[in-house]
C-alpha cells in the first residue's frame, strides 16, 4: 500500500465519522440492495461504495495530497482496509 501511515489514518477517521453520523448499517443497506443511482451498471459494487465513502467524506484537500503521489490502485488498497464489506443483494 502505497498511502502514507499518516494519510491512511486521516481516510479511516473521515470516513468512520461520516459513516458514524449517516448510520453505517443504513449505509451498507443501501448499497447491498441497489438504492443507488445507476446501481443497474455498478460492474465492482465494491468499489463504487469504497470511492463513494471517500467523496462523502468531504476531505478533497487531502485527497489532493494523496494523489499527488498515489492512484486509484493505491487509494482503493487503503479504502479497502477501511470500508466494510457490501455484498450485492440486487
């Protein structure tokens, strides 16, 4: 994993909140059974919720550092380790 220790740490705690004060179970819920937009043509539905957790955390300046020196490779690696599971129910 290409992302800095310290930067890691900055994803998991922004996304944790925001997970925290949207309610993670609503979350997850929505996204195993397709109450998204354009859930017909996710192919890695995984993915889509991963990278959709980092965007709804509202943290660009320091998505900005991380890519700086990282790629979406990268960046899923860590968002991986953070964001939990979704399975396709849909």
């Amino acid at each position: 994993m290409r992302v800095t220790p310290g930067h890691f740490d900055a994803l998991q705690k922004a996304i944790t909140d925001m997970m925290e004060l949207y309610g993670a179970d609503k979350i997850i819920s929505e996204y195993e059974q397709g109450h998204i937009a354009r859930a017909s043509k996710v192919k890695d539905l995984q993915k889509r919720f991963c990278f959709d957790m980092l965007y709804a955390s509202n943290i660009p300046e320091l998505v900005d550092e991380i890519y700086d020196y990282a790629n979406n490779d990268h960046i899923y690696t860590a968002l991986k380790r953070i964001c939990p599971k979704v399975i396709r129910n849909y």
